[in-house]
C-alpha cells in the first residue's frame, strides 16, 4: 500500500483538535458495506459516517446551488461527498475525502479532497 493512503485511512474518524476554542477537524470517507461482513460495531461506526457525511452534504447545499448532472440527473455535490464510482472518468468520484471542522458539536464548514 501507498504511505499516503495507510496515513489517511488511519486518520479517518478520528477528530483532531486545532488551536483553540474547542475546533478539530475530522476526515471523513464513504465506505460501501456489506452489512453481512460486519458486526454490530462496525455497522454503528458506519453509521455514524453515514450521518455525518449527509450533515456534510447539507452544509454544501447551504454554501453552493445544487449542481445536477445533466445526462443522470444526479447531485455531484452528493457524489462526491458520498464517493460515488462510475465506469465513466468524469463522473467517477471514487477517492474523495470529506473534511469536517467542528466546534465542540456544531458543523462549522466543510471541504472535499482527492
């Protein structure tokens, strides 16, 4: 494996404190599941980034008008937080990463990364 990749994934989740001020941010990444290959605490943590990524998208959808594919009919905003594959390079999402700045609870902003 690549060292880049092995430092993001153990990144992953976890929220790392910035300054002051109660602010950490926390990377963030759409792992498709089989939910027949994982127990009860897999499914929690999966969950839990399922709802952070969609608190995630709706902080998008505040900041930028909606963005729809126009073949598909798709939200790319969606797309790329929830790393969406396609067998066409220009829709391929696959490899994006959403950061989360929070202070204590609150969403502050967010930001894609590949």
């Amino acid at each position: 494996m690549f060292p880049i990749f092995l430092g993001l994934h153990k990144l992953l989740g976890k929220p790392i404190p910035v300054g002051s001020n109660n602010l950490s941010w926390t990377l963030l990444k759409f792992i498709q599941s089989d939910s027949q290959k994982h127990d009860s605490s897999d499914i929690e943590a999966l969950t839990e980034i399922y709802s952070k990524l969609s608190i995630a998208l709706d902080v998008m959808h505040e900041c930028f008008e909606p963005v729809e594919e126009p073949h598909t009919k798709r939200d790319l905003l969606k797309d790329v937080i929830f790393s969406k594959e396609s067998e066409l390079n220009r829709l391929n999402f696959r490899g994006f990463y959403t950061v989360l700045l929070q202070k204590d609870d609150e969403f502050i902003t967010v930001a894609t990364v590949r």
